[in-house]
C-alpha cells in the first residue's frame, strides 16, 4: 500500500483540500461575524432617532 508512487500527489491533494475549503468557511464566517455587528449598530442607530 505505500509502496504506490502517487502517494505524495494523494496527500498533497487532501491539504491542499483541506487548506482552502479551511480558508473559505473562515471567511465566511468572518463576514458573517461582521455583517451581525454591522446590523446591530444600524439596530442602534434607529432606535435612537
């Protein structure tokens, strides 16, 4: 089973995977994080005047 060449490609692959759908739920879930205080703030702003 290790001795199959493409081993180091299959790994790689998964990281890589793993790397960027890593990267796109962060992000989303930085934006979302952002987007929840920016309403809250324009909550804020209306309940005022």
């Amino acid at each position: 089973m290790n001795a199959d060449p493409h081993w180091g490609y299959i790994i790689a692959a998964y990281a890589i995977a793993f790397i960027v759908v890593g990267g796109a739920i962060w992000r989303i879930v930085g934006e979302h994080r952002r987007l929840l205080a920016e309403l809250a703030r324009f909550k804020d702003q209306g309940e005022e005047g």
